[in-house]
C-alpha cells in the first residue's frame, strides 16, 4: 500500500458549519496536526467499537497522540486499556448505549469546549455523533471513520442517531461534524465483506450522479487499486455537493441518495437486519430499482443491465435468498420511513446512469414482481 502522505480535501459548504473531510493513507498520524490545524482543540473523548478498539490502528493513534494536544479521555488515562468503547455492531445504536456514553462524558467533565472523536464505521459514527448532539446541548464532533461505508457515506452529512425496537434510526439530530478524516489505511483490516458492502454505496453515487465514475466503478474496486483515493474523494464530493444544496432533506436533491434503499430497507427489515449487511440489502434493491427504471424512467435496457454486472464485479449479492418471504417485503415496503404525505411510496429512480430522479410512484403489483424477480438470476431472466 502507498506510503504516500498526500492527503486530499474535499470542502462541504454548509455556511457556518462547513467543514473539511481529509482523505488519505496515512491520515490519522497527522491527526493532531490537522486537528491543530482546523482550530479543533480537546479535550478530546473518543468513542470506538470493541473490534476497532482492538486494532492497531487505535493504538498508534492513542500513542502519537501523548504529549501532542490531544487527550484521550476515557481511552488511555484510567487503566491504560478502559475507553468509551461499545460493542460492535447494529445492537449498540440505542438510546440505552448512547445513556451509558453521555453519563461516561459527563463522569469525565469533558466540557462544553471539549469534542467528541468518533472512531470506527457508520455504527460508532452514528452513535457517537448523537452523544455528540445532544451531550451539554451539543459539542464539536470529528468523525474519523474506519469502514470504507462510513468513508463514502454516514460520515459525511450531519445525520445522527440511534435505533428504536420500532424501526432504524427513528431518534436522531442533525449535527454537522467540525472535521472528517478517512485514513485509507485502516480499510487494510476491513473484512471483504464489510468492503464490498461500502462499494454499494460507491456504485449508487455513480448511477445517480456520474456515468463515468459509474463505470469505474463498474469493473471492480479493491482496497489495495491505486486510485482508492480518487474513488472516495470522488463519492465524498457528490454527497457534499447534494447535502450542502439540501442539508435537511427537505428539497428533494438528498432523498437521491436513497436510491435502492426503498427495497433494500425492506428486505433489511423482513430478514430482522441479520442475515443481509445494509450495503447488501442495497445492492439487491439497486438491482430491482434498474429494473423499474428502465421500466417506469427510461433507463435503457443494458445500462440497467450494467447495474447488475458493476454489483457482481464489487462481489456483491444480486439473488435474493429463495428462502426470503417476498410477502414479508412487501409488507415491510408499506411502512418505509419515506413515503408522501398520502402514505404512498416514492420511488428514485435512474432517467440514465449517472442521473436520477425522485418522486415516481410504482403499481404494487410492478413492484411486487419485482421484489420476486429478486429471485431469478440475471442470467436467466
Ligand atoms: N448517518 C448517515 O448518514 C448514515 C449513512 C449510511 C449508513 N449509516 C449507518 O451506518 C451503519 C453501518 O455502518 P458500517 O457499515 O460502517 O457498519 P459498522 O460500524 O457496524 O462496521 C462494520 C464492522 O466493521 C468493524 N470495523 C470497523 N472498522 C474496521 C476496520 N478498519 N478494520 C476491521 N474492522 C472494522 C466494526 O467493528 C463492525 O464490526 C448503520 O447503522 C447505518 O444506519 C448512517
Ligand atoms: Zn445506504
């Protein structure tokens, strides 16, 4: 891997609460010097997941960090080895995990100049930038995400939150962070899986924004390809340009970025968020959205058929599990978060790769064959 220390920045212009996403191998050593930089100063508490905790990568940073104007509360300072860290996964985004790490905050006394440092994916992003909101009325947040997803994606936008046993992501806030930095490095200890789920997201922002960038896309991605840098910085600027033109998604423009997540979050659903990764769901739902826009949007035949050669390039799934209730889809489709204000769903759709939009609504009975057509292989369609 390039030991260059290059590193990019890509500017989201939000007014007052614009900020910086740093892009680069070998970020996160220079962390204090950008933090210095950006006029961001501690204390600092950060906030990680079990599995990232344990990782090399947490522990060169708390290193570097002794003596330079960072301070680690919570990380190094107790028993040398005691830090604001959650379990992995999906199950730690609560309201009872985000108790536990503001009453950890408020036991350090971090005050209300202090900020929280979110290390880890979308899940630790997600959380901490909540705590972060809501901690002293809010305080500054620097998201330092470790998943290529939350690189590409929840780390960039503002939005946070925590999971209710009635659906995802029903609590939240939107709070902007001061400061995002990706070091690709730390994709090295990524598992594949959790990888390929990152490129769904990657492949969504060519098909709904760049053809060019879509056909890259197209032909596989791997951590160690050179132009790693070029792809995230490249998916960063697309999602800072459609949030800074729409912050609080009430425009239509960020709503784009739910392509194939309106099947894609129902068949999260209807599997109980087990037995599919979320960038899994959504490349399943990417694929029967090519179908219905080439159905309902004019997207030619073989750019829908594109989508599902980029989905199997990046190893991701495009056969729904036989044993899946199509039924169960559908009815987890009827309670989509997004729907108009006549409870019907709207759907994004492509009008051509590299160009979406939203607002189309779909006969049930299309998108239920649909759903079921999930279950065919593209080559025998
Ligand atoms: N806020 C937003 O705009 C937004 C957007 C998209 C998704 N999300 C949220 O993001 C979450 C999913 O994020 P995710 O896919 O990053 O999942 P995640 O945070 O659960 O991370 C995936 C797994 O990889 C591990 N991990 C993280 N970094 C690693 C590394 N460098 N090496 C080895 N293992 C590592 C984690 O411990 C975890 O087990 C969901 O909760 C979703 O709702 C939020
Ligand atoms: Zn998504």
């Amino acid at each position: 891997m390039s030991s260059d220390l290059s590193l990019r920045k890509v500017h989201v212009h939000l007014g007052e609460r614009s900020y910086y996403v740093v892009i680069g191998h070998g970020a996160l050593s220079r962390l204090s010097d950008i933090l210095e930089f950006e006029k961001i100063s501690g204390p600092f508490a950060m906030i990680t997941d079990s599995n990232v905790f344990a990782l090399e990568v947490r522990q060169q940073l708390a290193q570097s960090s002794a003596g330079a104007p960072l301070q680690y509360y919570g990380l190094n300072d107790v028993d040398g080895e005691r830090g604001l860290r959650v379990p992995a996964g999906e199950k730690s985004k609560t309201l009872a995990a985000a108790e536990e790490l503001l009453s950890a905050l408020a036991a350090l006394t971090l005050p209300r100049s202090g900020a929280v440092v979110a290390l880890g994916g979308g899940v630790v992003g997600d959380l901490a930038g909540f705590v972060a909101a809501t901690y002293l009325r809010g305080v500054n947040f620097v998201q330092v995400p470790t998943t290529l997803l939350a690189m590409v994606d929840s780390s960039v936008g503002g939005k946070t939150g925590v999971n209710l046993a009635q659906g995802k992501n029903l609590v939240g806030a939107f709070h902007q962070p001061k400061l995002v930095v990706a070091d690709l490095d730390t994709l090295e200890t990524l598992p594949p899986r959790e990888f390929a789920a990152g490129m769904a997201e990657v492949i969504k922002y060519g098909a709904i924004r760049d053809r060019q960038f879509f056909a890259r896309t197209a032909r596989g991605v791997k951590p160690q390809d050179d132009d790693l840098g070029d792809i995230v910085e490249k998916c960063v600027i697309i999602k800072a340009q459609i949030v800074g033109n729409d912050e609080f998604e009430t425009k239509g423009e960020r709503a784009l970025l739910n392509f194939g997540h309106t099947i894609g979050h129902a068949i999260e659903k209807a599997t109980g968020y087990s037995r599919y990764l979320h960038g899994e769901a959504i490349a399943l739902g990417m694929r029967a959205a090519a179908w219905l826009s080439r159905d309902q949007a004019g997207l030619a035949q073989e750019d829908a058929r594109e989508i599902e050669v980029a989905l199997i390039a990046n190893q991701l799934p495009v056969l729904l599990d036989a044993t899946v209730d199509s039924q169960s889809i559908l009815a987890a489709l009827g309670n989509d978060k997004k729907v108009g204000a006549d409870g019907e769903s709207r759907w994004v759709l492509l009008t051509e790769l590299g160009a979406a939009e939203g607002g189309y609504r779909i006969p049930p009975e299309r998108v239920a064959r649909a759903v079921e057509q999930l279950k065919i292989h593209p080559d025998d369609l």
